[in-house]
C-alpha cells in the first residue's frame, strides 16, 4: 500500500496510549476510528471529551472529533492501518498475558484486505508480534501473510512502542524517536511510511522481535537505575544517613548520576515490562529479577515506617500525599503510594486521610477502611502527621511555615528544609528520610 493519500486508521484501545495516539494521528490529517471495549469510553470521546488526565488531551480530542477526523466504537471496521494500543499484563508468577493483544487481533482479521497494515504498539514479550501474525494468518487463510507465504504478502505486520512520560504524551509521540520493527523489511518500511505522517523524531526501521526486545530493555535499565537508589535509601536509613544529602554529593563526580529514590516502582511499564525478559530468560536475568525484588521491597519498607510512625502517635490524624504512581498525573496502575496509603487505611482506619489532586473519589480498596479524600489545605490544617508518597506539584510548593510542625515521612524528598529528627530540642517537626 502506498500512502499518496491519506490512509484511514482503526486504533484498537482508546487508554492512556491509544487515545493520544489515535489523536496525533487524527491531528495529521488521517479519518481515524478507535475501539475500546467500554461504551463509556466511546461516548465520551464521541462528545468530543476525555476519560483520562493528560496535558492538553481535551483539546486535541475536542478538535478533531468536531473535524470529524476521530470517532469511536465498540465494533471494528475496515480501514487501511491498524493501530493496536491494548494492555500487556502479568500473571500472579509474573507471566506476561497476552490475551488482550490476541483478541484485538481478532477483532481486526475479519475486515483486513489486501493492502493493510497492523501494527502492535503495545509493550509486549519478544515473539509477540509473531504470534500475532500467525493468529491472522489461522483466521485469513485466503490472505498471504508476511514470513509465511512465499509470495508477494497481502497485508504489513510490525511492530511500534512507544517512548512517552505521563504529562507529556502528546509531545513525545510527535518527537521521540521510534523502533519500528518488520515482520520483513517490506513490512518496516510500510510502517514507516505511516509514522512519518506525524512522527518528528527519527524512525529506525528492524526486525519485530528486536523492537520488541529494545522496549523491555528501556524499561529494565531504568528499573534496575532506580532499585540503586532505592537499596541506597535503605541502606542509608539503617546507618541514620539522610540518602538526599548522600546522593546530591555522590552526583558532583562527572560519572555518577544517582537516580531519586521513592517508595517504589510503579505505572504500567516500568514495574511490568522486566518481568517478560525474566520470564523469557529466567536463567540469564539475576539482576533483573533482584532489581524487581529490591523496588517492591521499598514498597514494604515504606509500609513498615509509615506504620510504625502512625502507631507512634496513637492521637495524631494522617495525611497520605498522593496516590498516583508518579507526579502530576491520574494514573494509579501499579502505583506504590496507592498500595502504602491503602495498607495503612485498613489498619488505621478514619485516622487516616488521603490527599489526590487527581483524583474524585478513592480508589475500591479503600471502601469501608473510614479512609477519606481530603485536599491539601485541609490536610495541612487537621493532620499531624504527613506522608509524601508522590511528589505532585501542589505539595512540593508548600512552605516550610506551614508543615514545620508537622511530623513529617518524606519518601520523595521534596522538602529538604523539614525540621530533622536529630535536633529535636529545637526542631518542633521531625523528618523522615525515606
């Protein structure tokens, strides 16, 4: 298929990726139609609104929907590039479940013709994209597929991830580079062909299986980064260390870049995607696995202080900052603040309070904990105690004047001035290293 006009898009999921994605593609000029399950979901975007938090999202979608160049459906229909942007989750052994990306393609095998592309963007184990493939071809027997038919294929098979930070999706999908990998090379290219329509950033065409590899690794190297500095956080509370002022000296020499530690690992990449390199290479990945086990451990690190603080003060109200997995967004996937604050509302009770900017009402775990949804200035009034577990931008800009007397459990080391613990006979609040 050449692309002389402007090809007409199907984006399989309309989530934190798939809907940006479907509207940048919508924005460059493209008639897209996206899918989801979830009929909520597509009325509201159909309104021309959004059911996800993401910087200058309701704007984009809002135009282009009024343009008529995005539009959205539970049913499938035919169009000349698929997108599929759907969730690659685990198991309770950390196995990968690839069940979403299999029924997606489903969904789209009955309307292909000769032509069209599919493409996965989801981050998914190496081999993926292939079993994909062969899905269709089982479901297509009349189509000739990629790497399976001798002849000249029908139909493009590749895959796409992408590389975006939460609070700016829409500029990095237009600017961030991007690994495009072929079933076949012929494959590739037709790919490229269509990211090139709204992509700035350079596209690298190779094999799928490779560009599935590259997405894991991106996101294992960052995981193990920050287990560093969260087994150093660890380490520097068991010798009575502040690990904030340690890493900032560290960080002077020219080859050291300590990352922050926090109360864990979260969001869907991140604390996910190192599990399908461990689980399709258990016996050559000790690292990756220790890694994964030292960021989740911060987790109970974390639940382990908290809870001995609150205990500490029987009288004291708390404030858990934060439920997100990082700053300045609404999503919770896998978030360990969502799991400390939900840990101590079951075993406090109304004692504790939650403060979520972004957030309308707490999530199912907390119901029947007596747990409430505060806002901050209201926090900072009635609580004697503060736990930061994420480091939104409305926190970080209280003053000293007003969290002074707090006593204070700072995992995300945002208010470096709090009162230390260690002088107590001037300090009237009380610091927690993380």
């Amino acid at each position: 298929m050449k692309f002389e006009t402007k090809p007409d898009v199907c984006v399989v999921g309309l989530g934190y990726i798939g809907l940006p994605t479907a509207a940048i593609i919508a924005r460059a000029g493209c008639k897209v139609l996206g899918i989801d399950v979830s009929q909520t979901v597509v009325d509201t975007i159909n309104r021309g609104e959004i059911h996800i938090e993401e910087v200058d999202l309701d704007g984009l979608v809002q135009g282009v929907v009024a343009r008529g160049l995005l539009s959205a459906s539970t049913e499938v229909a035919p169009a000349d590039v698929f997108v599929i942007a759907v969730p690659t989750p685990f198991d309770k052994d950390h196995a990968p479940d690839i069940s979403y990306v299999l029924a997606a393609a489903r969904s789209v095998a009955p309307v292909l013709k000769a032509g069209d592309v599919v493409i996965l963007e989801s981050t998914s184990p190496v081999g993926t994209t292939e079993k994909m493939r062969d899905l269709i071809a089982e479901l297509r027997p009349d189509l000739k597929i990629p790497g399976i038919s001798r002849e000249t294929p029908d139909i493009s098979i590749a895959y796409c991830p992408e590389r975006v930070l939460p609070g700016k999706i829409l500029e990095e999908l237009t600017n961030n580079d991007r690994s495009i990998g072929g079933i076949s090379p012929r494959c590739a290219r037709k790919a490229l062909a269509f990211y090139k329509r709204f992509v700035r950033g350079t596209c690298v065409t190779t094999d799928a299986r490779s560009a599935e590899m590259t997405k894991l690794v991106e996101n294992a190297y960052r995981d193990v980064n920050i287990a560093f500095a969260n087994e150093l956080s660890m380490v520097a509370d068991r010798m009575g260390l502040d690990v904030w002022e340690v890493i900032r000296l560290a960080n002077r020499h020219p080859r050291v870049n300590i990352l922050t530690p926090g109360p864990g690992v979260g969001g869907h990449c991140i604390a996910v995607d190192p599990w399908f390199i461990v689980h399709g290479a258990p016996e050559e990945t000790p690292l990756i696995r220790t890694a994964r086990g030292v960021n989740d451990g911060k987790i109970r690190h974390v639940i382990r202080k908290a809870e001995d603080l609150v205990a500490a003060h029987p009288d004291a109200r708390v404030a858990c900052l934060g439920l997100a997995f990082k700053a300045n967004i609404d999503d919770f996937r896998e978030s360990p603040a969502r799991l400390v604050a939900a840990t101590l509302a079951r075993r406090f009770g109304a004692r504790i309070q939650v403060v979520e900017p972004y957030a309308a009402q707490l999530p199912i775990e907390f119901t029947d904990t007596g747990a409430t949804l505060i806002d901050v200035d209201t926090a900072l009034e009635e609580c004697e105690i503060l736990i930061v577990l994420v480091d939104h931008d409305v926190f970080r800009v209280v003053p000293l004047a007003e969290r002074a007397a707090k006593l204070v459990y700072d995992t995300r080391g945002i208010w470096p001035d709090q009162p230390s613990a260690t002088s107590e006979a001037s300090a009237s609040g009380l610091r927690l290293a993380s």
